[in-house]
C-alpha cells in the first residue's frame, strides 16, 4: 500500500487513490518528519525516493539539495510529479515498477519509500540481492511484514525474509502507525524500518544461493528438514553442512543459515539453480 503525505492539500486532491496501485496517503506529520529526518541523516550523495505518488514528501527530500529519482508506477503521479518538479535539476523521474526498472549506477542511495503492500517484499528482495548500492533504507511496510523482517528464531514472525534482511543491515523500527494515520485510511497497522548495511554482509551471489535454501528449507514450517529436503539431500549430507536433519527451519539462526549456505555452494552446488555463479 503506497502511502504519502502533504501538508496543502491541493497535490492529494489531484491525484486520485487507485485500488489498483493500493494508494493510501499519509497525513501524519510526526511519521513524515521521522521518515524524511532518517532518510536525510546519511552520507549518500544521492536519494532514491519509491512511490512518491503526490510529491510532497519527494519536495521535502529535494529541499536537502542533493540529486534525487523518484520511481513511480502510476502515469498520473508522475505526470503530476513532472509538473511538480521538472524545473528542479536535480529531480529526476522513472516511471516504471520499482521490482524491476532499471537505475542508474553511481554512488551509494539513501533509498525512502512507502511501499505497495503487494510489492514491498519483491521491493526489499531486490534492493537486497542485487547489485544496487546503499548507506541506508528507510522503508515503511505492513506491520506483519515489519515484524517478519525483525522476527527472531523460534517465533512465528521469523523465516527467509527475516534470515536475509538481518544478515544484510541492521534493522530499527522507527514507528509504528495505525490506520488513522493514512488517507483513505487501511485496514492494518504499518510501520516503519531503518536498514543500515552490514560490514560483514554475505555476497550478492551468496544472498541469492541464500534464499534457494532458505525457500526449500521454510516450504513446510511444520516440517523438519529432512523431509522439506527429501529427495535432494540426506540426512547425512544435511548434518555436513550443519543443518540438523530433524529440526525444524524456524530454529535454526540467521548465522547459522549462511555458513550452511556457503557450505552447500562448495559441496553440492547441484541444488542450487544453474544460474548461479
């Protein structure tokens, strides 16, 4: 669900929430000032704002001075974006999905977005897995999709997004935001996350092999690992990876998890798709 906010309410009256883009703008001041405080409190040379829908928080970006994209999906936003900014030169605009647009490489993003519901974890899995270079995220979600990112081993909340996400940044939950905070309001809470990246973050290569275990190992949460595997690895080839055939996916540690990984790259690369380097 996109979510933005604007003090004059001319740019959210002319531009029309649509179901199909999940647009719900965001009017709570104390959140727009955490978001925008935390995305500008960052080294990077550049913003990289996505879904900026009527601009109002993408002006309080540009005000900073520094070069910003903006990315959006829907033709209305960004025509309106356009009339908004276009005499700004360091606003730049992509219309496009954020899944997959393409982006122009530099230096490391300050990346802010108030993410579609039902494209905030292919968003997230693609800043995180290729090659796109960030100081930091700050990135709201459904709250259920905050508490996965946070989720700890043995909890209902953790699995492959939690894995991934914690081996890759460190993670703050600035707010937490109910359904009045948004116009039209939504039916769930959202929060909002800060990702800082790790020193000792795994590969590119090793993020994506990461997720093909992960995926495998989480099919069934009820289910050990051994019987989420059978057919492609033992028992015996489990344990020399030191993943404990009998347990199940949702106790084993973020640490753990990729050290497994890298072992299965070495010694059984057949598991993993041909892609892979």
């Amino acid at each position: 669900m996109v979510r933005w906010h604007v003090s004059d309410p001319s740019p959210i009256a002319r531009l029309r929430p649509k179901k199909a883009f999940g647009q719900n703008f965001l009017v709570n001041e104390g959140a727009i000032a955490t978001i925008v405080g935390a995305a500008l409190a960052t080294q990077a040379s550049r913003l990289l704002e996505i879904g900026p829908g009527p601009g109002v928080l993408t002006e309080r970006l540009l005000a900073d001075g520094r070069p910003l994209w903006a990315v959006d999906l829907d033709p209305e936003a960004c025509e309106l974006l356009q009339g908004r900014f276009a005499d700004q030169t360091h606003f730049h605009l992509l219309q496009g999905d954020a899944v997959r647009i393409g982006l122009p490489e530099g230096e490391a993003w300050s990346v802010v977005g108030n993410l579609p519901y039902n494209a905030a974890t292919p968003i997230l899995a693609r800043l995180l897995t290729e090659d796109i270079a960030w100081e930091r995220m700050v990135l709201m979600f459904q709250l259920e999709v905050a508490q996965k990112l946070m989720g700890v081993p043995g909890t209902k909340a953790y699995g492959p997004l939690s894995v991934l996400a914690q081996l890759c940044a460190r993670l703050t939950r600035l707010v937490k935001l109910g359904p009045g905070s948004f116009r039209p309001a939504p039916k769930v809470d959202s929060a909002v996350v800060q990702f800082e990246p790790r020193a000792d973050a795994p590969s590119l290569a090793e993020r994506r092999a990461l997720l093909t275990v992960l995926h495998r190992s989480f099919a069934h949460r009820r289910k050990t690992l051994a019987n989420n595997w059978q057919g492609t690895l033992s028992a015996e080839a489990l344990s020399g990876v030191g993943l404990v055939s009998s347990l199940r996916a949702e106790v084993i540690t973020p640490a753990a998890w990729l050290l497994a990984t890298r072992k299965l790259l070495l010694h059984h690369p057949e598991v993993f798709p041909s892609q892979l380097p």
